[in-house]
C-alpha cells in the first residue's frame, strides 16, 4: 500500500455513525485532500477495494461491517469568495461540519443557510442527499462543488444542472456519479435576503417571539429551538434524523386518500403533485413511541427512528420494514427509507 497514506486497518465506526450502530471497516482513511484521494486511486491493492464515502454518518445505516475502504471526508475550511450576480459566494471543504458552517455564514451577516440550521452532517453530503428542512433545499443556495473523479483522476467542476438535483436526490445517488467524491461545495446567497418564513411552524415561532421582520441568525435561532424540541440529539439518542422521505403522490390519488381520511397532511408541490407528511401517517398508524427490540419510533416525532440502546443495524431494518408495511397496508402509499443502508 501506498506508504504516505495513514490507513487504519479493521478501524470501529460506531463512533462515526449517528446511529450509532457498531460496525467495521477494513480499511480506513482520513481524507485530507483530493491528493489522498489520487493517491489511493494510484495504488493498485486500494483502488481494488470497494469504497465507502463517509462524511458525518447522519445518513446512513450499518447493517454490517464494511470489507472495502472507508474514505472519510477530513477536509475542511471556509470562506466568503465575494459578490456574483446579485449573490455571495460562499465555499467550504466537504469535512465541514454543516452546523457550524451555518452558523459561520450568519456570523458573516449572511443570510439563506439559517433555515437549514442544526441539520447533522457535512457540509459535503448536502449535494449529495439535497438537504432540505422548512422550504429550503441545497439546490436552492448552490452554486457548484468540486469532485475528485475516481475513472478519470480529474477534478471536475459541477454547477448545478449537472448534479441533477431532486427531492433528497443527485447525480452522486446514481450510477452515473458513483465514481465522484465531493471535495468542496460553493453556495450562492442572496446579497438582497428575505426571510423565507413559508412553513407555518417557522412563521408561528416568529409572531409568537414578537419577530416582524427578523434577521438571519433571528430566523436560524428559531429553527434551532424548533428541531431540538422535535427531535433528539444524536449524541444522547442514536438516530439518522428523519428516517422515511415525505411521499409524493398524484394530485387525483391525494384527492382519494382525502375522501377517506379528511385529516391528511398534505402540501401541494409546483408541478402539481401532492407531498404526504409520511410522519403523520406513521403516527395515524400507532408507531409513534413504540418498538421492536432496540429499535424504535421517537415517541416526539414519528418520522424519527431511535436506537434505544444497543440496535443493530438488522434491528432497524425490521423496524422500518413493519412500519412501511403497516402504512401501505392502510393507505396504499409506498413508504422510502432516507438513510442509505450500508
């Protein structure tokens, strides 16, 4: 093996997944910069291996150990590259934890991040799974990324047409972008910044604090106080943060599943489509608080999966496979699990 890469072998990732689940991996390495990256590619007993991209393991779940390489995304730094067409580049590595690096754009005085404040994971998986909470996606802030190509060894500069965003989704999901590991991301802000109080939570928080026309850091400071209510630190409660996407279903198929249950929280989408709230579905099926084994559904929020203490990562599976079957059952809607299972 290449003898200036530091690989840790048979290296433990309970500690490096939020769920907290105890797994594996063969192989590990920090990855402190696209050169690490060219330097496992150049080595032919690593670049046989099968690889794992790690950032913050806020979206995923071991269901066993991993007997390939695990890069782990280590590179960080930030900062605010200057005004655009009407915008603020902003940039950092992909190592970056994504809390603080909202929190540094609104130290900066920086609005549009704020509404994804408290998110866990890296500023390099947002891209990646198109990070979304209260009416904010990445694809709506993004500017471009770098990439390290593994077929190629190039760097590649990707803007946003390319990363082929959608609902939790990206090229990097699919085959196409398999081979691309994220190195860096750009975001465009708006220099001329609203505040984007759509979702009737957020707007209720702000009345109710008396906040007319609030700041940035205001807005970021309610959805913080928002999601710790709401849902448990990862620190004290293992979990992956929401664990099933929000459904989309037809316009007619909602009209139907209104008929019969008036109390359907849906959320119509621009192209006319229908976004089911696949918490409150969950909980209308009696999941909410409950368990099998040591997994089990957060008794605040229903969309959140919980390692009560010692789950594997089989424990969740089984889990998430009941409550998809329940719902289906009841509402002939197709539950998707979020994390990506390992």
């Amino acid at each position: 093996m290449h003898p200036d890469l530091p690989i840790v072998l048979d290296q433990s990732l309970e500690s490096l997944n939020t769920f907290g689940i105890p797994a594996r991996a063969r192989h590990y390495l920090q990855v402190r910069g696209a050169g690490d990256l060219a330097a496992v590619r150049a080595d032919p007993a690593l670049s046989s291996l099968p690889r794992l991209v790690l950032g913050g393991g806020s979206n995923l779940l071991f269901t066993r150990d991993v007997d390939g390489i695990v890069l782990h995304m280590a590179n960080t730094g930030r900062e605010v590259l200057g005004r655009q067409d009407g915008k603020i580049l902003v940039r950092a590595g992909a190592g970056e934890n994504w809390h603080a690096f909202v929190q540094y754009t609104l130290e900066q005085g920086l609005g549009g991040l704020e509404n994804l404040s408290l998110i866990p994971g890296t500023v390099g998986a947002a891209p990646i799974q198109n990070v979304g909470a209260y009416g904010i996606e990445t694809k709506d802030v993004f500017h471009s990324l770098t990439a390290f190509d593994f077929a190629s060894g190039e760097l590649l500069t990707l803007d946003a047409a390319a990363c082929r965003f959608g609902y939790r989704d990206s090229i990097f999901k699919h085959a196409e972008g398999r081979e691309l590991v994220v190195l860096d991301v750009t975001f465009a802000l708006p220099a001329d910044w609203q505040p984007n109080l759509r979702y009737a939570e957020l707007a209720n928080a702000a009345r109710d604090a008396g906040l007319a026309s609030p700041t940035p850091a205001q807005v970021g400071r309610l959805v913080e106080d928002i999601r710790r209510r709401k849902l448990p630190d990862p620190k004290e409660i293992g979990n992956a943060g929401s664990f099933f996407k929000n459904p989309v279903v037809s316009a007619d198929e909602c009209a139907r599943l209104l008929e019969h249950y008036p109390n359907l929280v849906h959320h119509k989408q621009p192209d006319g489509s229908e976004k089911l709230a696949a918490g409150w579905l969950i909980d209308q099926c009696g999941w909410k608080g409950q368990s099998l084994g040591q997994a089990g559904v957060y008794p605040k929020q229903a969309l959140v999966l919980v390692n009560l203490g010692g789950a594997t990562g089989l424990d969740v599976v089984r889990l998430a496979e009941a409550i998809q079957s329940d719902v289906a059952a009841r509402y002939g809607v197709a539950l998707e699990p979020e994390p990506v299972f390992i």
